[in-house]
C-alpha cells in the first residue's frame, strides 16, 4: 500500500519496495539517529508486526468501502498517515522539508505513489476479493523491473531477471485461471488493481530521478508527501463524491487503522529494521503480503479460495524474487606491494588523476519511494517494495 522510504547502512545497497508499498513514499535515505537503530523489541517480533499490518490492509479497505466511496477510503488513509507522521515530527521537532522545486517534485509523487494507487484499490475491491487485490500488488516488482528497463539506463537486463519477470505474469495468469477464460474473475477490478500496483514503480523511477540527495528526514519527507496527498484528495472527494451520511464503527475505524498503523506507524517500523537488520532482510516482509492479505480475506471475510490463488501466488512471488537478483561483482585485483614494481600508466604523470576514487558506485536503490543520496549501481535491481500497501 504504498511504498518504501527507508535509511540504510553505508555498506550496503538497498534494493528499491518496499510497497505503498511504500515502499509508498519518497524519503530520502538518509542515516537514522543512533538512538533509532535499536528498538525495545526483538527485530523479529516487529518484522512479524509490520508483515501482518501491511497484509491486513487490503482486508481494511474492503471493509472501508462497505460504508465510504473509495476516494473517502483513500483520502482517510493518507490523511491519519500524515497525523501520525507529523505528531512524530512534533515531539522530534523536525521541520518539513524546504524548497518549491522539492514541494513540486513531492506533490507530483504523492500523485504517483499514494492518491492514484491507493484510490485504484479501493475502487478495485468493490469488485474483487481483498486476497486477489493483495496478490495484484505483489506484481509491483515485475512492472518495476520491465520499466526499468527502459527508463533507467543503468539497469542491465540479465537472463535471470527475464526469467523471473516472464514467470511472474505466468502466476498473474495461474491466479486469474487464464485456462478457464478467466471466468469469475472481475475483469474491471482486477485491472485497476494492477494499474494501481504499476503507479508504484512509476512513481519510484520518477522519485529516483528528481528527488535523489534531498535534504530532510525521512519522516519530514513522507509526513509532506502524505499531506499532500491529503489536499490531493480532498479535492478529489469534493468534486466526485458527496460527504457521508454516517460514520459506521467497523469500517471508520479500518480507515482510521489503515492509515495511523499501516501507513504512518508500519513506516517508522521498517526505518528501523532497515537501519538495524539491513535492507535486503527488511525487504523480505514484500512476500509475505500476500499470503496474510489472502489469510485474511479467507479467515475473516470468508472469501472463496481455489487452488490456483496460492499456486499463483506463489509464482508470482518466485518471479519477483528472481528479478531481484543481482548479477556478482567480480573480484577485485589485489593491490600490488611494496617489493612490486606499480604498473606504468598514462596517468601515473597526470597530478590530476593521482587523487584517490572509489574503487565503484556505492549507492542505494530507493525503497518504494525513496530517492538516493547518490547514483544507483549498474547492478542494482529494479525498484520493489510493499508500496501497496
């Protein structure tokens, strides 16, 4: 439900949702306080947490539209998301971050990343179970890494990475029952579901190259996103739907859930297992989404499941894992000794090019969102993320 946005150690890469979801917003990655880097509780115990509140999210948006219009649901979800943000950087005493270029490129991610996607599912599960909804948004890394393809030149395509793509959309089409004509699958949900889980990698090419090295703390950043996002959808709302009549315990108190826990705490939550654990291990919590989004759907919605939903599921989830590999570095030459003679170089004359380099690119992939503070590595990944969440 939209994505990623986290910090990461120096030493490692991070490869881009991280959902949005929310992987969903576009912090900048940035080093997190050192009183951050540890929380009260055991690492496994809060990736647990955030796994299970990011898989019931679509479970909250079905219920969320059994009383308000899907842009309601949306604009709920972005507006408690950016309270419970924006409390945090009351207490911090933060300042949100500066600049019109920064707050243009912000407001046009927040189109990306939050207002369309999260509109998209809400609309799309008026017509689809919560369980095929959180399924569609696990193919967020397949549409990132077709896209990157194109859009980013220092993305190379690898044979194992086609593999994983063409097997991901062979489990789109295992879930959807392509064999049986796609019968009993709502053709109009299950589409804007996938539209909403390609907004994300739009919304993360876009991010990486506009908003890459902005100053500010992730909160700042994802707490002025979400607000617009709010205003965005607040304009939205007036023109297209009329206010409600009434305010339902269950389905206000899921948008008041999916947005405080699932958009604004869930954040803060993955900041801190990406500066404690590392990226590559935070990003694990992608895959399990959609198993819980489909537990969910089936233990407490009693939606129907047939044997093609996991299998599908389970596809897709390999294929994603798959174009996320990286292709190894190879290994670097020993640097020679004293005792050796040091190679003759046109260089070696030039005072200009004796300063010392790095020996290559160190940089980070943003997370369903995030920009970099530098270039991302040839090597790196298409963006993925939780962002849909």
């Amino acid at each position: 439900m939209s994505a990623p946005t986290t910090p990461r150690p120096a030493a490692e890469a991070l490869p881009d949702s991280l959902p949005d979801p929310l992987p969903i917003t576009a912090a900048a990655t940035v080093a997190a306080p050192p009183d951050a880097r540890r929380g009260g509780l055991d690492w496994r115990i809060r990736f647990a947490v955030l796994s299970v509140i990011w898989g019931f999210s679509f479970l909250l948006i079905k219920v969320g539209t059994e009383a308000y219009a899907p842009f309601q649901v949306a604009l709920g979800r972005v507006a408690f998301g950016a309270l419970a943000l924006l409390t945090v950087l009351l207490l911090r005493r933060e300042r949100l971050p500066r600049g019109r270029r920064t707050w243009a490129h912000l407001t046009v991610a927040a189109l990306l990343l939050n207002t369309a996607p999260f509109s998209l599912f809400a609309y799309a599960e008026l017509s689809i179970p919560s369980s095929l909804a959180g399924i569609c948004n696990a193919t967020s890394p397949l549409w990132g890494m077709a896209l990157s393809l194109v859009a980013l030149s220092e993305d190379r395509p690898t044979r194992r990475r086609f593999a994983g793509l063409g097997l991901g959309f062979l489990g789109v089409l295992t879930v959807l029952g392509a064999w049986q004509g796609f019968s009993g699958v709502d053709a109009t949900g299950t589409a804007l579901a996938l539209l909403a889980s390609l907004c994300y990698p739009i919304g993360w090419i876009y991010v990486r190259r506009t908003l890459a090295g902005t100053p500010g703390s992730p909160v700042a950043l994802t707490g002025a996103q979400l607000g617009i996002s709010t205003v965005q959808l607040l304009l939205v709302s007036a023109l297209f739907t009329s206010a409600p009549h009434s305010f339902p315990l269950w389905p206000t108190l899921s948008v008041i859930a999916l947005g405080a826990l699932g958009t604004g705490l869930a954040l803060q939550m993955q900041y801190g297992l990406v500066t404690e654990v590392g990226p590559t291990t935070a990003q694990m919590v992608t895959y399990f989404i959609p198993v819980i989004a489909t537990t969910a759907g089936v233990l407490v919605l009693g939606e129907q499941l047939h044997w093609n939903t996991p299998v599908g599921a389970a596809i897709v989830l390999a294929g994603a894992a798959l174009t996320q590999t990286r292709t190894p570095k190879p290994p670097t030459k020993p640097a020679p000794t004293n005792s050796d003679p040091a190679p003759s170089s046109p260089a070696a004359s030039d005072p200009a090019a004796s300063s010392p380099v790095s020996p290559g690119p160190a940089t980070p992939s943003p997370t369903p969102s995030s920009p970099t503070t530098s270039r991302p590595a040839a090597s790196d990944p298409a963006p993925t993320s939780p962002a849909g969440v």
